[in-house]
C-alpha cells in the first residue's frame, strides 16, 4: 500500500509541470565562416548580424523537452572588406534539452539537435550564376531560464550549428563553411 502511494505521487509530481513553451529572442549571429582556399584571393567574409528568433517548446517529461527554433537572417558577404553581395538563411533547428533543474528559479539546460540552413535570394555582384547549396548539420546548446514571474521567464541561450554548404560562382562549386555561433536573449511563456 505505501508503495503504490509512492509511486502515485511520483507520477503525480512528474505531471505536474508546464509541458508548453514560446519564447521570443534576440539573436547575434556571428557565422565563423570558412571559404574555399581557392577564394583566398579575395579574403570572403560573411557578415554578423541581429535577427528576432521565435522558439516552440514541448517537455515530453519534466527535465526533457524538444525545442524548434524558427528565425530568417539576412547576411552580407565580402571581399577584401567590401560588400560584394547578400544572402537570406533560413535555418530551422531542432533540438532535445535536458534541464538538470526543472522548475527551480534559475533552470540551466544543455541540448543538441539538427539544423537545416536553406539560403534564399542570394546575390553577388556582376555574378549572374551565383548559388548556396542548402546544409544539414549538427547543433549543440546551451542556456538557463530565470522564473521572474509565474510562467514568464528570461532566457539566456548560446548555439553553435554545423553548417557546411557549397557554392556556385559562374558554374564552379566551392565549400563555404558558415557554422554560426549564436548568442541569444529573450522572454519565454510556459503553459
């Protein structure tokens, strides 16, 4: 008997959280980006940037929960330190997080997850044949939410995403390694 009871309050309190999350943040996006050596000529670089980022979130168990980054960045690229052209990402990323302290007041977590990049309206100077392949790649997080109100809390998060692409500049491909680090804050509604 005492052990059924046990038991039901140990599921009890496992249900007994938030399973919902949104979350609004401010994103740096700075691409640690690396070109074909065979572009060395120019010194390629590709721009920082700030973009809004909207965040769902679902906790499948109380310290486990999947996360879907939603954002669009716009970045310029360089030669020799001169915008020579621009490109628009879209990178959703999913990830699993673990949140070692789950419903304290101060909540860190580490996750990992997939990152699909898909550049869009990509142009460079005086170049009509210019494209950036779509990636696949790995993504890895960190991050704490700080409970300043009953289900609102600030968010501090960090990202790093895998994302090796190629590119075509008049009919030749070459590797283009843009693997953002990604630095975000924000405000997150738990329900």
């Amino acid at each position: 008997m005492a052990l059924s009871l046990g038991l039901a309050s140990m599921v009890h309190a496992e249900e007994d959280y938030k399973k919902f999350g949104v979350r609004v943040r401010a994103i740096y996006v700075a691409p640690n980006e690396s070109f074909d050596s065979r572009l060395d000529g120019v010194k390629p670089t590709v721009s920082d940037s700030i973009i809004p980022e909207l965040d769902l979130e679902y906790f499948f168990m109380k310290n486990l929960s999947t996360e879907l980054i939603l954002a669009v960045t716009k970045n310029d690229i360089k030669f020799d330190g001169d915008k020579v052209g621009s490109t628009w990402l879209l990178p959703p990323t999913f990830t699993v997080k673990f949140h070692p302290l789950a419903g304290e007041t101060i909540s860190p977590y580490v996750g990992v997850g997939v990152n699909y990049t898909m550049p869009f309206n990509s142009n460079l100077d005086g170049t009509p044949d210019f494209n950036i392949d779509n990636s696949v790649g790995w993504a890895a997080q960190a991050g704490v939410d700080v409970k300043i109100k009953e289900n609102i809390y600030l968010n501090f998060d960090y990202k790093y995403v895998k994302a090796d692409t190629k590119i075509t500049v008049a009919g030749t491909k070459y590797t283009l390694d843009l693997n953002p680090n990604l630095f975000g804050i924000g405000v997150g509604y738990r329900f």
